[in-house]
C-alpha cells in the first residue's frame, strides 16, 4: 500500500507535476490518497483526482483516502458537487 499526501496547495500550477506522481502511482496494486493537509486545491487538480481514481479503479487497484480530509478540500469537493464521484458520502 502506497499513501499519497496531497500537498497543502494544490493547483493548476503544479499539475504536470502532480499527474507524474499519480501515473507512478498506479504501478501500486493499493493507493491511499492523503487530503488532509490541502489548505487550496483547485478544479483542475480535482479533475485529475477524478480521472486518476477512475483510472485506478479501472485497473482493479484498490483506491481510497485516509479518512481525516481537511475542511478545505471537503469543501472544494462540496462546492464543485464531485463528492459522490471521488467515493465521498454526499455532504449538505
């Protein structure tokens, strides 16, 4: 099991990066994605979440997220109405 730390800002800035790390990811038959130090996370990087949880689990990888996420990042996730679609329980 491989547990991926999303960085406190995560953006359009560093996506390159950041779908470098996740393709390296999926070598992995386990991936916990860590979101509980985001302070900023913005559409395009959530957009790349989606498509790398998709992905994973297209691959039959078994993918999921530590449970303590940080306020900010559920309320991205609340804002943009993706909770359901990243495999979080709808928030109101």
């Amino acid at each position: 099991m491989t547990v991926f730390a999303l960085p406190p800002m995560t953006t359009i800035r560093d996506v390159a990066e950041f779908r470098q790390h996740l393709q390296a990811l999926l070598k992995e038959e386990e991936v916990v994605v860590d979101a509980s130090r985001v302070d900023r996370i913005d559409t395009p990087a959530l957009q790349l979440l989606i498509v790398f949880r998709d992905k994973a689990l297209r691959l039959q990888k078994k993918f999921s997220w530590q449970p303590e996420s940080s306020e900010a990042f559920l309320l991205a996730l609340t804002t943009l109405g993706i909770s359901e679609v990243l495999g979080f329980a709808k928030r109101e």
